[in-house]
C-alpha cells in the first residue's frame, strides 16, 4: 500500500515537471502589455461613446431610458424634460465605466443607435473620476473614436441585427443606419 501510493505520488509529480518542461520552451501566450500591442477583435466592446447627430451636433439620444431598464450592473443614469407635446430632451446621460460589466445591452437595445461600445481598448487612469462619463465626455469619446475611420462611414454590429426580421426592427434600424463622417469632420 504504502508502495503504490509512492508509485502514484511520483508519477504525478514526473508528471507535473514533464509539463512544465514543455512549456517552458514553448513561446507564452500572454501579451506583454504595453510593450506588445494587443490585438483588437471587431466584436470587442471598450469605451462607451454617445453617437453625435450628424445633423444637429448633438446626442442622438432620445431619452427613451430603454438602456437604463436593460442594464444589469445599473451603471447608466439618463435624465430629460418633457415639452408640453411631450416628447423627451435629454438633459444629462452619466455613465458610470467602472460599474459596466460591457456586456452591449445598452447597445443592443438602442432604437437609435445612440450608444456605443466603441473598439478604444486603451484607456487608464489613476482615480475613480475620469470614469464617470457625462453626456459632454460621451460625445467626446464618439468624436475620438472616428477619428480613426478614414472611409466616412462607421456601421456598428448591433445596428444590423442579425437573424431579427425586418419588420421587427426599429424605423431607423430598418433604414440602415449609418453615421457620415464627413459632416462631423465639416462642423469641426
């Protein structure tokens, strides 16, 4: 008995250090960031951005709050105003970075495409503060985002769905949605 568990401890360990010794000439797998780019896949989910209109320069948010419903990591605060006809303005859009989980509900349920989880993988800071994104910052981070587009146009992967029938997508979803640079460009 006693044998056989000397027999069994060996061979496992044998076992372990033959492993070891294998992987130890293989090349890693692990990115040594920042000194080695990493790469950015198209279904990656970074930083959120607010599409700007290219029409009037603003959010194209219409304060639907569908995102703030569907979020489940409550990171997404949206407050508006009503006219008297009732249709909503958006006041402030906050977004709070270290709560999201980028799971791309948010995305996902936009009628609009108004948010973005943008491909900006890159971004870091030292306090909790520049994690907080208002509409200001959002829009911002939209405007940084395509810079990087020299073809005019960004067509988001939720904007498209995939598998839904026409008729079950949103008025502007149905008309393909695309977002013209150039006119962002033209304003500034």
């Amino acid at each position: 008995m006693r044998r056989k568990l000397y027999y069994i401890l060996f061979k496992d360990l044998l076992g372990g250090l033959l492993i070891t010794l294998k992987t130890l000439f293989k090349k890693p797998v692990t990115v040594q960031y920042p000194r080695e780019s990493v790469k950015i896949y198209p279904s990656f989910r970074g930083r959120h951005a607010l599409v700007r209109d290219p029409e009037t320069g603003l959010s194209k948010c219409v304060a639907c709050l569908k995102c703030v419903q569907v979020c489940p990591s409550r990171c997404i605060k949206v407050t508006y105003e009503e006219d008297v006809n009732g249709a909503r303005k958006l006041l402030n859009y906050e977004l709070e970075a270290l709560r999201c989980i980028y799971c791309g509900y948010c995305e996902e349920v936009c009628p609009v495409g108004a948010i973005v989880l943008t491909e900006w993988f890159e971004y870091s800071d030292t306090n909790r503060e520049s994690f907080l994104f208002d509409r200001e910052r959002l829009l911002l981070n939209w405007d940084e985002f395509v810079k990087k587009y020299t073809n005019n146009v960004y067509t988001n992967k939720f904007w498209d769905l995939r598998g839904v029938p026409e008729v079950n997508k949103p008025a502007l979803k149905r008309l393909g949605i695309q977002v013209n640079l150039q006119v962002l460009k033209d304003r500034g």
